[in-house]
C-alpha cells in the first residue's frame, strides 16, 4: 500500500478544480425556490383553473380561513395589509426631579 494521502491525486497549488464555487445557500433561498413552483388548480375565490405558484395558494388558504371565521388568520392578513396597530401605554408617575445649575465663566471675567 502507499502513502496517506497518495500525493498523487491531490490537486497542486498550479492544478486546481475548475468551477470550484462553494454555495451557502440561505433558508430564504431555499424558501423562494419552492414558493415559485406553479401548479395548476382552480382558484377557489372565482372558480377559474390557473396557474397559481406555492405562495399564492397558501395566501388564498388563508383568505379562505379568514372568511369562515378564522380571526387569527383575519388579524394577520390585515396587519399585513395596514400595518401591526402601535400599543400605547399609560404612565401615571409621580416624578420629581433636583435640577443643579452648573456655571462655567472664561478665566477672562
């Protein structure tokens, strides 16, 4: 048997791999691929069968959960749409504050 590794087949600083790409593909990446992905079906909303990619079916999924009265999918397509609502708080503090006036004169006065 030879030597580990066999100096043989290793690539030299001179020989190197063509197209040697190291890809870092990200969940997002990955999320978008299939979310893309088109399938034909009938919309449920005007009964027409099209073409609706992954993203447009789940979204129709949710509109028809929001109408039969599902209120959690009805709140989010809505903060989606307007925005989430700010929350205010009230504060009724009784705060009382020592304020220290500091002078500062030019060596000239």
């Amino acid at each position: 048997m030879g030597e580990f590794p066999n100096k043989s087949t290793q690539f030299s600083k001179d020989r190197q791999p063509e197209n040697r790409v190291k890809r870092d593909i990200s969940s997002k990446t990955i999320l978008n691929r299939f979310l893309s992905i088109e399938k034909d079906m009938i919309n449920p909303l005007n009964g027409i069968e099209e073409k609706l990619t992954m993203a447009e079916i789940m979204h129709l999924k949710q509109l028809a959960n929001a109408i039969q009265g599902d209120l959690a999918s009805y709140k989010e397509i809505i903060d989606r749409l307007e925005g989430k609502t700010k929350q205010s708080i009230e504060l009724d503090a009784n705060v009382e504050q020592n304020i220290t006036r500091i002078t500062v004169k030019k060596r000239d006065e």
